[in-house]
C-alpha cells in the first residue's frame, strides 16, 4: 500500500501531529498497525482526531466505511482535499449552511502569451506542476481546493470547516504561493485576490454529480481582485486588511467598482506580513491588573533569588493571552531580562520556522531568513564559547537545519528517534541555562493547545529546569485542548506549575476599551459591551465596526472563531447550538429536544466546552453563537 504518511494525516486536517509520526518512524507499513493506545503514545491525545485517524486507517485497509468528499480536487491527481488541525473534523452540509469565509484566486500572469511558446504536453505538464505546487500550498495553512478553471486556483478558508484565524491563512498561503511559482521550469508568477465575507456553502450539482462549493459576493469580489492585480501582486478586500491590520502592510487604492457588486469597495495590495505572534497594540490595555501584579511577583522574586518560574496562561480565543504576554515583555525588559518567544502553529510553516527551531533561532539571535553559511557560523561560536557542549553539535545542527559533516553523519544515523528528540531537548534547554547564568531569560511558548509530542516534551524539559536559574517560561493555551496532564507533569520532574485562567473583563474595563474610539455613542457602546461579553477581542472587533455590528450582525472575524468552535462539535451538538441560538439566548432543555426532535438529547458536551451554562432551571447560549 503505497501511502505517504504525511500527506495522510494532511487530508484528516490533522497536520500537527505529522512531526510526531516522523520522528517515531511511522511509514505505510507501521501506520495500519497502529492501535488507540499506540496513537496516545505518539501524542495525539484528543480522542476525536484518534478516532479520526483509526476510521481513516480501516479505510485504507478496505475495513471501513469511505468518508465523504469535501471539495472537488480539480483535473489533476496532484490536487488536494481540504486539511485543517483545529476543528477534530466536520462534514460537508447537503443543504446551504450561511459561513464567514475568505476566498482566495490565484492565476497564471501571461499565460495566454506563455503556452503558446510551449507545445500541448509542455503547457500540460507545467500546470500539472504549478497546480500541485499552490493545491500543497493551500492545504497546508488548512484550505479548501474548490476548483481548478483553466491556469487558476479557486481556494477556500473557512468551509467546510472553520478556523480562527482564516483570513491569516490564507494570506500566508499566497505569500507562499508567489515564492513557490519561480520555482518552476520555466519560472512563472501568479496574481492572486482574496476576500472575505459571508457565502452560502453546500453542495451543488445535479442527481448524478454533486460537488460541495460556495456561492456569494465574496467569491466574485476574490475573482475581480486577482483580474486588478498585477503580475507577483496580490490584492486584497477591505475586510481581509482590516482583520489583519496589525499583521500585515499594505497599499491603499482609492475605491474601485467592481462589476456585479452594488457598491464600489476599498481594495489593498499586500507588500509584506509581519512575524506571527508579534505585538499588536490594538487597543490600550486594560484589566488584568491582578495577574500583572503575579507576574510582576515573579520577575522581582526570580531576579533576587536566582530561581526561576514556569507561569501558565490558559483562556478561552479572544480572552487577551498573547494582549497580557505583550505587557509581561514590557515588565521583563525593565527588569534586565532577554527575551524570546516562539508560537505553536496549527497550519503549514516554513522549514525551521516550527515553534523549537524558531526559539532556539532567538537564542542563538538568528534573524528569520537566515541563511545556511550563517548559521553553520552562528552553530560553530556557540560550541566554541562553551554555550553548547562539543558532544551536542549534531544535536544543534539538527536544530538549525544544517546537514550533518562527514565526520557527525554515521553518529546521527546510528541514533534512534527517542534519542535525537533527547539530545534536542537536552540541547535546548542547556542553552536557555547557560544563557541564564550570564543575565535572566524570559521564554514564551505560545498556544500549546497545538502542540504535538515533541514541542510539549521540550516545553516540560525546560519546566524542570527552570527552578534551578534566572528563567521566566511562560506558556499559553486555550481552555478546549489544554495539553496539560499527569504525564506532562511527570515529564516535568514534578515542577511547579502557576495557572493563570483569563476570565472575561468585567463592565468597567470594558468601558475603559470604549475610550479609544471617541466617535461611539453610548447606545452602540453598550450593545456592544453586551454582545462581547466580556472577550476583550470580541469587543475590539465590534467597536471597530460599531455602525454594522448592533442588532443581529457580527463581525467577519468573530464570526470565524465562533465558527471554529462550533465545526468541533459533534453533528447533534452543533445542531443543538443552532437550534437554541435561533430560539433564544435563554432556554429549557425540553423545548430544545422537541425542536430537535431527539428526546434523548443532553447538553453536557455543550456545558464541558462552556458553550453553555445552566440558568434558573435552563441554559443560557452565548450571544455570540447568534448572529444569522
């Protein structure tokens, strides 16, 4: 059975553990032998994508039931179905389901004038390439391939699954897009267009052939930007930009038309995205003064008795973790500390920009890029200096993508994986302790909730470590997939842990947010105070766009994290979300039954994901989940 393991777990979206079944060696042979147990060993705790993969390995085997097809793949076996690791899994909708998605086009620059310099199986084979290039591409950060037509790629992010963060997606994903295309032989360049907005998502067709495709005003704005951009451009909606306004630089053109839209929109070219993870500065802080005050606790403690913390920072998406961690920084740098962070990805990174190498990239001040003469250097001072001990090397080379010398190459292939993955972790954290000793270090690891065996080990080896020197760790998660357990606790020697959780922001803070936009009036302030409830990123979002957020409608980008949490449910838990948004933010377990037509129905799965909570005899449903 001819099966790359990688590309496997791709399909399932559950790309995040594809590092995990490399370094233990998992290839097409093993993978049909894998049992519930041996899928817990190799880190993949939650059980719905364990039960994903063993449906997906009876399938393979011919002992299953086929799961259905998500997207139409286009005209070439290169092209790939939709992938995303946040959701544990959803199914396409028969019957048209209203989502917040971002669309991307990506086509050919000149391509008309291209093939006619090639014959029919040259112009053949360089589409195959450039369509197996951008399909990869685009699965990857987590989109959906909707079609091919002609030399250009229809992509979607946000159905039939949702993410958080989709427009970030894919903006990423063209980014990658135009690097990959000058690849080819001959070299070629795209220009792309990507808007967000709500669309109908379903599946269409006829009797005999359905596919499953989005139709709205998004999909032709998306089509119209790449027609205006320009070769290696890529343009972008208003709603894109202002979603990642923080994120990314762009151009501003005056108002354009766009033929098959009623008004004229505001439309952006992308010059450059910012590093992930980096500061924001949305708003002016607020709140959270108590648990400033722990950190700051913690910074002066460390600095007069030489021993560290590991302080972590759980809160639902929205809630202000990475918001608090910017002004943590702040305190820190005050206090003579260094610096560096690194954030676990739930989407396609580049080589060496995975959450260990990019921290141990900051320790060693390697800027992003960094090419490979430079860091062989950077590699041979850090032995020379005594940062790194001489028997480590081949464990840093690994570390920092450089290939093994002649003389390290039969002692690296000699080794097995649990005792490379024990060498970086070694590797690792002797750096942060050595650095420690000449000044205090402050190390952040952001959302672990999508992090695989090897990252949680690294993370649990530092903890252990930390009592002993000058080091702050701080890492961050979500509530839904705290990776926390026993085990982790175990591997971290026993250490001391603190937990912060973020709750919501009480009336008052969240009036001190108000106070940045001077043009709110205090009717839609308060609406807006209320509908967020108490998400400082919720909040933001609708006061951003306070006139068209009142009543029933929500912002793009709320839409999305809302979506998100909702594609992880069960099909009857999302239905049951649903039902009790359209009857009411409060209401009884035996009218929600009836509507559903199940009578058997509970809301404990609802209530364990705090996506509702018991109220004078019934529930009451976040005013968040309504919005349609």
């Amino acid at each position: 059975m001819a099966v790359d393991v990688s590309e496997f777990l791709r399909r399932l979206g559950l790309e995040q553990h594809v590092d995990a079944f490399e370094e233990n060696a998992i290839d097409a042979e093993t993978l049909v032998l894998l049992s519930n147990d041996d899928l817990k060993e190799l880190g993949v705790a939650a059980l719905g994508h364990r039960k994903k993969i063993t449906v997906a390995i009876a399938e393979l085997s011919g002992n299953g039931p086929k799961t259905p097809v998500a997207t139409n793949p286009g005209p070439t076996a290169a092209s790939t179905p939709v992938t995303t690791s946040e959701p544990v899994a959803a199914e396409p909708q028969l019957e048209g389901e209203r989502r917040q998605v971002t669309v991307l086009f990506a086509d050919i620059s000149g391509f008309t004038q291209l093939s006619s310099t090639l014959d029919a199986e040259e112009t053949r084979a360089m589409l195959n390439t450039y369509f197996k290039a951008s399909d990869e591409i685009i699965a990857s950060f987590g989109g959906t391939v909707d079609k091919h037509i002609g030399d250009a790629v229809m992509a979607i992010f946000g159905a039939p699954v949702a993410h958080s963060n989709d427009p970030e997606r894919a903006v990423r994903a063209a980014l990658d897009i135009h690097k990959a295309v000058q690849r080819i032989e001959p070299p070629i360049t795209v220009h792309i267009g990507i808007a967000s907005g709500q669309v109908v998502a379903s599946a269409m067709g006829s009797e005999s052939h359905q596919e499953y495709t989005i139709t709205g005003d998004s999909v032709n704005l998306a089509s119209r930007l790449q027609d205006l951009a320009k070769s290696g451009e890529t343009y972008l909606s208003d709603a894109v930009r202002g979603g990642l306004a923080n994120q990314i630089q762009c151009t501003e053109f005056a108002d354009v038309s766009i033929p098959g839209l009623d008004r004229n929109v505001t439309v952006w070219r992308l010059e450059e995205f910012g590093s992930a993870g980096g500061a924001t500065n949305r708003t002016g802080f607020v709140g959270r003064r108590h648990e400033l005050r722990q950190f700051s606790g913690a910074i002066e403690d460390c600095l007069e008795t030489g021993r560290g913390q590991t302080i972590y920072v759980r809160g639902e998406a929205g809630i202000g973790k990475s918001r608090l961690l910017e002004e943590v920084e702040a305190l820190a740098v005050e206090g003579g500390f260094s610096r560096h962070k690194s954030l676990v990805m739930d989407f396609g990174v580049g080589k060496g920009q995975d959450a260990i190498r990019t921290l141990v990239r900051s320790l060693l001040e390697l800027p992003a890029g960094t090419d490979k003469r430079i860091r062989a250097a950077t590699a041979d001072k850090a032995v020379e200096s005594g940062l790194v001990p001489p028997q480590n090397r081949v464990h840093l080379n690994d570390l920092l993508d450089l290939e093994q010398p002649t003389e390290l190459r039969s002692q690296y292939d000699a080794m097995n994986n649990d005792y490379r993955n024990r060498g970086k972790q070694e590797t690792l954290t002797g750096l942060v302790t050595t650095l420690s000793a000449a000044g205090p270090v402050l190390i952040q690891i952001e959302d672990i909730h999508w992090a695989n065996s090897i990252v949680l080990n690294h993370a649990a080896n530092l903890a252990a470590a930390v009592p002993n020197h000058r080091i702050i760790l701080v890492l961050t998660s979500r509530f839904d997939g705290d990776p926390i357990n026993n085990s982790w606790r175990s591997e971290a020697d026993g250490a001391a842990l603190t937990t912060i959780d973020l709750g919501q922001l009480r009336a008052e803070e969240a009036l001190d947010m108000v106070g940045d936009y001077f043009e709110i009036s205090k009717r839609i302030a308060e609406e807006c105070i209320q509908r967020a409830e108490g998400n400082p990123l919720f909040l933001e979002q609708l006061l951003r766009s306070a006139e068209e957020s009142t009543g029933e409608n929500v912002p793009g980008s709320v839409q999305s994290i809302v979506l998100s949490r909702m594609d992880r449910l069960d099909p009857m838990d999302k239905q049951a979300l649903q039902t009790a948004s359209v009857v009411g933010f409060q209401f009884s377990l035996d009218l929600l039954r009836h509507l559903m037509g199940s009578h058997q129905y509970t809301c404990s799965e609802l209530i364990d994901h705090a996506l509702i909570k018991p109220h004078d005899g019934g529930f009451l449903a976040p005013r968040r989940f309504k919005w349609n």
